[in-house]
C-alpha cells in the first residue's frame, strides 16, 4: 500500500515539475484575467453562457492542479509550510464560490480578479520582485515617517506664511501638507510658486529646499532600499538554485565543510591508530 502511494506521489511530482504543466497552467492564469476583462463589456447572452461555462472549466481546472500539488508531498502539512502555497490554495477555494443573482455575486466576481496574482507565485521571477517588496516595506517605513516630518514641517511653515494668499492651498496644515504633495509630484507646482512668489519674492527657496528634499533625497534612498533587498533575494534564489556566484560560493562553502569533517575524521582515526601502535 506504501509502495503504491509513493508510485502515485512520484507521478504527481514529475506532473508538477514537468515545464509543459507549468506554462500550461500560466497560459490558463492568463485565460482566466481575459475571461474576468470579457465580462466587463456589454456582450449577448449567448456570450456570457460561453464565458461563465469557461469560468466554470477554468475554476476545476485550478483546483484539480492545486491537488495535484498537494498530493505531490509527502504530507499535506508540508504543502501548507510554504507562503505562496498558502496564498494559491485561499485564491482556488475562494473561486470556489459561484456566480449566480445571489447576494454574493459581486464578492464571487472580485474575489475572481484575483486569481490574476497567480502569475506572481508561478513565476520565480515575479516571486523574487513580491519578496523584495513586502521585505523592503518595513524599511521604507522609516524614510516615509521621516518624509511625513518633513512634511508637516514645511506644510505648517507653508501655513503660517502663505495662508492669507490663498487659503484654499495653506489654510491649514492638512491642506499644507497636501499642496506640498502636489509640489513634490511636480503637479503645476510653479504655478504655486509664482502666486506665492508675487507677495514673497525670495519665497523660491522655501520650494527648493523641499523638493531636493523629497523628490531627490528621499525618493533615491526609498529606490536604494528596494534595490538593495532585491539584490538579497535575487543571490537567496541563486543559492537555492546553485546559479550565479552567489550560488558557487554557496557550493564551494558546502565542500569545503565536508573536506574539513573528513579531515578531522582522518586526523581521530590516524591518531587512534597511533596511540594503539603505541600501546603494543
């Protein structure tokens, strides 16, 4: 019996390796965020049938491979070990939901629009960017709250000095603030300028000094943080795969912790026999 299952769980994971099953069920991802695109248009009802029938074969088609993924460990729990297993297996069960004239249509519907953020945990290259990114986003919490003190800096200066100007941009340090965000987006910002300039000539520098700030510094430092995750990950997934230099380096560590045990076990052994010469 033990034999048999283990007969069955090698098929299902040379099926789940198999580079044909993988492009197969990308290509079927990419069906399926043009079936959801489709329904967005005016179309006759002999269309939508058409539609909601390969809805229907889209949805079995990804829970037969999510158990085909399943079955291919060698205990269920270990399926569920991995993040983006996880988040495969909520997005199939969720479109497991049907669409019919019930109250749940519309949660069934964009719920559906999901299943396009498959294409992220099929692609190791789209993983590693989603990795980089939600690692990255603690770090960039940081320079966002010192840009938000920045800020609320320059928005309540802005509010004590350009607030009789025009009260619809600086009459208070929210609206300050969200002006501010206009100007660091480059939104018409030098038509805020001259009309605070007209009253302030040398007020200039006060949307200088900001936009170095916010639109050179912080925003190359957010870059330089994302940049440098991503180079973390990119050299784990070379590690994981044996690929790159960083995966060389990684091989090269492994054998030389082999050679070092061996070494230390030749070394014991050479001197067992040694101080058993000894003894005789």
């Amino acid at each position: 019996m033990n034999d048999t299952a283990s007969n069955w769980r090698d098929h299902f994971i040379a099926l789940r390796s198999n580079k044909f099953f993988e492009m197969t069920v990308i290509a079927i991802i990419i069906l399926s965020a043009m079936l959801i695109g489709a329904t967005t248009y005016d179309i006759n009802p002999t269309g939508m049938a058409l539609l909601k029938g390969l809805d229907i074969a889209v949805t079995f088609f990804f829970l037969a491979e999510i158990l085909i993924r399943m079955a291919a460990e060698e205990r269920i729990r270990d399926f569920f070990k991995n993040a983006w297993n996880v988040f495969d297996f909520l997005i199939v069960t969720i479109s497991l939901i049907p669409i019919d004239e019930s109250e749940m249509v519309l949660l069934a519907r964009l719920l559906r629009i999901f299943r396009v953020l498959r294409l992220v945990s099929m692609i190791p290259e789209l993983r590693v960017l989603m990795n980089a990114l939600v690692i990255a986003i603690p770090r960039i919490g940081y320079v966002a709250l010192l840009m938000f003190i920045i800020f609320y800096i320059f928005g309540a200066v802005g509010s004590f000095l350009f607030e009789k100007i025009n009260p619809v941009l600086w009459g208070d340090i929210a609206i300050s603030m969200l002006t501010l965000f206009r100007v660091a987006t480059f939104e018409d910002w030098t038509d805020v300028m001259y009309e605070t300039m007209a009253v302030y000539p040398f007020s200039w520098i006060y949307y200088l000094i900001f936009i170095f700030l916010t639109a050179f510094v912080f925003l190359n430092m957010m870059i330089g943080v994302v940049l440098n995750v991503m180079n973390e990950e990119h050299e784990k997934m070379n590690v994981e795969q044996g690929e790159g230099e960083a995966g060389e380096v990684h091989w090269i560590k492994e054998h030389t912790e082999e050679m070092e045990q061996r070494m230390k076990r030749m070394e014991t052994l050479l001197q067992q026999i040694a101080e058993d010469k000894g003894k005789t």
